[in-house]
C-alpha cells in the first residue's frame, strides 16, 4: 500500500485501503465480546473516526469499550498522544475519564482567536488524551505492535485488543457494524437501537456507497486534487450529489408534513436519510455534512454554495441531529475540525491561518 496521497499522472486523490479487517464475536477464536476489553483511538477531527464515536455512543457502549483521542493536530510523524501522567491521581481521573467519554467538548461552539494555540499545545481534556494503556506517545506505535513491518499510513479510527496488545480493525465502516452487531449487548440495559435494521439494509448500503464515493470521499478527492481539471470535476460532482440528497431530504420532509401537519413534532421525529429511523446512513452523511461549511467550503475549495445558504433540508436534518441527539452534538468538536485541517494540510494551508468562521459554526434549530 502506497503512502502516496495524489496520482502524479493526473493529479486524483487515491485513498488507502485498511488493512486490519477481523471481528468480534463470541464464535471467534481469538475476539470474542467482554466489558473494558476493547478500545476506540480516534481523532475528533476525522470523519471516518467520528462515525464510530457517534456509534459508540447511540450503542450505550461508552462505559464497555474504551476511548483515547489523539491530539488535533497531524504532523510528519503522524498522530500523537498527550504526554502521560505520573501521579496517582492524574492517571486515575485519566483513565475513568477515557473510559467515560472522552475529552471535553463544552467550549467548541464558541468563536476565539485561533492564534494563541501552538500546535504542540498539551491541554488534557482539552487537545486530547494519553494513552491509558500502553503510555505510547504516537498512534503508529500500535500499528507497528501490531505487525512490526507495517509501512502505510497510520490511520484512525482504531479498535484494538488490551488482551492480545493488536489491532482488531481500522476500517470505519465494519467498526460501525461491529458496534452494531450486537455482540456487546449483554453488557448494556438498552439494547432497542439498531442502525442496520434487516428490512433497511440494502436501502441503507445502496445510500452508503454513493454517498461515500461522491460526498465523503468526493470532498476528499476535490481538496487533495493536485491538478485544477481533477479539482473542477470532483467538486462538480460533490454539488450534483448534494442537489441528490437535499432532493431526496425535500420530498421526505414533505410528505411527513402531509402525513402529520405542517406544523407537528412528529416529522423531525422520523426525518431521516433512510426509513422514519435514526440508522447508520444518517451517521455516515452526518459527519460530512458537520464539516462542511466550517471546513469543506474554504480548505477543500468546495465553494459552489454552503450547506446553509445552498440546501435548506440537508441543513434542517443536520440541525435536527446536532440539536436533538446528544450522541452527535456531544461528539462533534468544531475546535478540533478547523484546527487539524487548517495547521496539518500545508500544502493546501501553508501559513496555518485557521479562518474564525463561519459563525456560529452551526445554526440554532
């Protein structure tokens, strides 16, 4: 697997294929469910990481599977850890701390002066986490333990093995259906979500594989373009299949509003991408869409329009979920965003200016 990000032929962005695939099950021989045995290492900042958090969180899992979040921002030797702490006390509300949740997001709607903050800022709780259990300094030390000639790219998110010290999977989406699957049931009271509803399930992929190729990686494809034809033709296309979506979202919405009135609680109840239920498609756009006028819009020059001037019902549906479901609002943190693209993307960002706006970040429902 090539470390490369762009074809030197043309200028595409090429994304880099996981490389740790297993399960957890109680019929595996190796990885089988059990409580604080399993943890998430993550970057706020990723939406690929970010997907799996929101996952986490709506499974009732942050108190089964533990959590480390790397520091915001992203330099030559890839993620890092805060430094460890060496007394007692520290490591103790670390550790309760990671396993409860994670790092603070209570400040990341505020809009402060970028400046001040380094990027080698160690802020606990704030820029993110050590890590609890092997006090690795960088992310690449897992993978590296894992298969000690790994030579790709240290990628998040992460879902590792405290018992066999190695890497069970760091491809997003099948730790989505790990945490889904059911296999940790036993060790949570409400077990009634289910993101992946076997009646929804061709629809729910169907959604994914577009919506990945021309959104979620379609931004990707756009800002890394190293050539302005590469770069007009994908962000061309990320808007085509953003006018998809907010048509998909309109005729949903209206006929909610046909079936329960124009003015009832009920449709933002069931606005959803899929069904008249929160599942996995709505997470796997969401943390897309979060990112894209704080982010997308200027860094990746996907400036057509905004999500809030350009797309009335994706705007309202995103609102919905920040606002109304703590497993995303909670998860989501701008700071984090804007600080990782604007200072570890040189290339693209060379002074490292993290633009103040948009403001707010996210509109009030």
């Amino acid at each position: 697997m090539s470390k490369q990000w762009a074809d030197p032929k043309d200028g595409a962005f090429k994304r880099q294929v996981s490389s740790f695939r297993e399960i957890i099950s109680p019929n595996h021989p190796i990885y089988k469910p059990a409580m604080n045995r399993y943890w998430l290492y993550v970057s706020l900042a990723c939406p690929w990481a970010h997907r799996t958090l929101i996952a986490r969180s709506l499974k009732h899992l942050n108190s089964v599977i533990g959590l480390v979040v790397v520091h915001w921002h992203l330099d030559s030797n890839g993620w890092r850890f805060l430094k460890y702490p060496t007394d007692k006390a520290s490591i103790d509300e670390n550790i309760y701390h990671t396993i409860s949740g994670g790092i603070d997001n209570s400040q990341s709607l505020e809009i402060k002066p970028f400046a001040s903050i380094p990027n080698d800022s160690d802020r606990l709780w704030i820029d993110g986490t050590p890590d609890p259990l092997n006090q690795f300094q960088r992310l690449k030390d897992l993978y590296l333990k894992s298969e000690p000639g790994y030579d790709a790219r240290f990628t998040v998110p992460v879902l590792w093995d405290s018992q066999t010290n190695t890497i069970v999977n760091n491809e997003s989406s099948e730790i989505l259906r790990i945490l889904n699957s059911g296999v940790f049931d036993e060790f949570v009271k409400d077990t009634t979500i289910d993101l992946v509803p076997r009646e929804l399930e061709t629809q729910i992929d169907e959604f994914n594989s577009w919506v990945y190729d021309n959104i979620n990686n379609g931004v990707y494809k756009a800002g890394f373009a190293e050539s302005a034809i590469e770069y007009e033709k994908e962000v061309k296309n990320v808007f085509e299949h953003l006018d998809r979506v907010e048509q998909l979202f309109k005729n949903k919405y209206l006929a909610l509003e046909k079936k329960y009135g124009p003015d009832s609680k009920e449709i933002l109840q069931h606005f959803y991408a899929i069904g008249d239920q929160l599942t996995e498609a709505d997470i796997r756009l969401y943390t897309t869409i979060v990112r894209f006028d704080p982010v997308y819009v200027q860094h990746f020059k996907c400036n057509l329009t905004t999500i809030r001037d350009g797309y009335p019902y994706v705007h309202l549906w995103l609102r919905n979920l920040y606002w109304n479901n703590d497993s995303f609002r909670l998860t989501t943190n701008f700071n984090h965003i804007k600080l990782h693209y604007t200072r570890s993307h040189t290339r693209i960002n060379p002074l490292s200016i993290t633009p103040l706006g948009p403001n707010p970040h996210i509109k009030p429902l």
